[in-house]
C-alpha cells in the first residue's frame, strides 16, 4: 500500500484502470449483458467480450477507492493519461534457468556509458515478479513522464529488447506489483533513455494506388480496430488479420514494409498483445501476415 493507505500510487490516478478477473492473470474482469443495457450499449454476441473493457469501449474506469481496492485483491491494467509511459525491464532467462539479459543492468551499463546514472529514484519504481512460463526472471517498472521536446519510440529498444517503453501495463498495486519507490510528483524520464529508444520513425508517404482508395485513411482504419482490442478479442488473430491487410498495400506500391512492420508492433504494444505474448512472439505474427502479399 502507498503511504496513504491506497494501492494504486496518487501519481497515477489521474489514468484509467481495467480491473482483472478474480483468478485470473490476464482476463478483464467478466460482466453481465445488463451492464451494457443499462450502460445503454448493445450487447456483444461474443460472449468472452462481456467484460470491462468492452463495457468501457476500451477506456478502462477512472480511479476510485472501490476500484483501487480491487486492484489491490486482484490486480488490473492500468491505462494512463497521454504524457505518462513506463520503462520495462525484463530479465531474460536462458533454458536453464539463468540469467541471460537484465535489462535493469543494460540500462544502468548504456547510461555509464554516457556519463549518465541510472537512478530508480527518478521514477516512480514497482518491481515486477517475472514468469517462468515465459522466460521471464523478476525486473522493474520504471513509471515516468515523456518529454514533450523530445518524442520517443514505443516498443522494445533495438539494442537491448530486455528493455521495452509502453503505454500500459500492469497496474502498480496489483498483487506482486507493490511499488518501491512512490515520488510525489512524476518526474520527466531522463533525456539519455529516450535517445536510446530513438524517436518515432516518420510514416512513409502513401498515395491512391491498386483501387485501395486513401491508403491513409484504410491504414489509420486497420490501426484502429487493432489498438481497440482487449483481452478476449483474439489479438493475435487480429494482428495477423491486419498484417494481411497491410501486405495488400505493400504489393500494391501504397506502403512499406518497414513503415508496416512499425506501425503493427506499436498498435499491438498500445492492445497489450506484446505484454501477453512477448516481443518475439509479436514479431513473428506480423512478418507471418505481411509474408502473404501478392505481387500484382
């Protein structure tokens, strides 16, 4: 709990939260269809999208007492305000169990290299409890501020991919995720890590092409449906749906594959399918759907 008795920290309650199935590690909390009647919403005919998320068009719920004591019983997702991102850091394991990547010690060895320390102070700090099943030994999340001058590429770092900047992902004050370090205040991350994140890649120019119409606006359209999606929407099916997509374009002359491949992977880090599924994972479905162009 944080120093006045809450579990989400006060620096974050200004996001949205989407509170977790009682039992489960990943799933929204499940609903009735008279929540969305009186929510005076239709009711989804997949029943596995009666949940919060969907109830809250993929808003989440703002900050409450009774939310937060959720939360603290049986975790969530947390969905911040635009400005705010976190820094995880994994460690990676090996077959056998050893320590193969920290992404905690890369950080702190790249910012050595700079001149730079790398102090858990400046953010708002939560140890992660890591997973076995996926590899993953116990790491950090390093909550922080964007800087506004200075905008940042989310994703996996391409040098160390044990360290990923995200938008969203476990609420700190879940179960196993009771943060360490509560500042009053958010401070701005650090200029050096945003640089080695790298800023946005600039989208490639699109034009009318192959009778696709805008490929602008159908991209932003397949973009959308994409980012929407919760838990229980088949995101890795969704994201090879859209991969697909994007390979008609790309065989029409209207896309690039590299402006493709960035654009996925930041829309299924902003739907949570790269915290579920890993990086590799991710990857590896988005070449699998951009593989199916045909040439015309």
């Amino acid at each position: 709990m944080t120093g006045d008795g809450y579990a989400v920290p006060a620096a974050l309650r200004k996001g949205h939260l989407v509170r977790r199935q009682p039992g489960s590690r990943r799933a929204p909390m499940r609903v009735t269809s008279r929540a969305f009647e009186a929510a005076g919403l239709p009711v989804p005919e997949d029943r596995s999208q009666w949940n919060i998320y969907r109830l809250t068009r993929c808003q989440g719920e703002p900050w409450s007492p009774q939310i937060d004591r959720h939360i603290a019983r049986f975790g969530g997702e947390y969905l911040p305000d635009p400005g705010i991102l976190c820094a995880d850091c994994d460690v990676t394991l090996a077959v056998d169990g050893s320590v193969w990547l920290d992404g905690v010690r890369w950080l702190a060895d790249a910012g050595l290299a700079v001149g730079e320390i790398l102090d858990l102070t400046q953010f708002l700090a939560v140890p992660t409890p890591g997973d076995p099943d996926r590899r993953h030994g116990p790491g950090w999340h390093l909550w922080a501020k964007q800087d506004p001058d200075y905008p940042i590429r989310f994703g996996a770092l391409s040098r160390c991919p044990a360290v990923e900047i995200k938008r969203r992902c476990t609420a700190p004050g879940s179960p196993g995720y009771r943060p360490r370090h509560v500042p009053d205040q958010l401070s701005t991350i650090p200029r050096w890590i945003a640089e080695l994140a790298e800023p946005p890649r600039e989208p490639a120019p699109t034009r009318q092409g192959g009778g696709l119409g805008n490929t602008r606006n159908r991209l932003e359209g397949i973009l959308d449906r994409l980012t929407d999606a919760g838990p229980g929407d088949h995101r890795n099916d969704l994201l090879h749906w859209a991969a697909c997509r994007c390979s008609e374009m790309i065989a029409a002359g209207d896309l690039d594959n590299a402006t493709a491949e960035e654009v996925l992977y930041r829309a299924a880090e902003d739907n949570g399918h790269v915290a579920k599924h890993g990086v590799a994972a991710t990857l590896a479905t988005i070449a699998s759907g951009l593989r199916t162009a045909v040439t015309v």
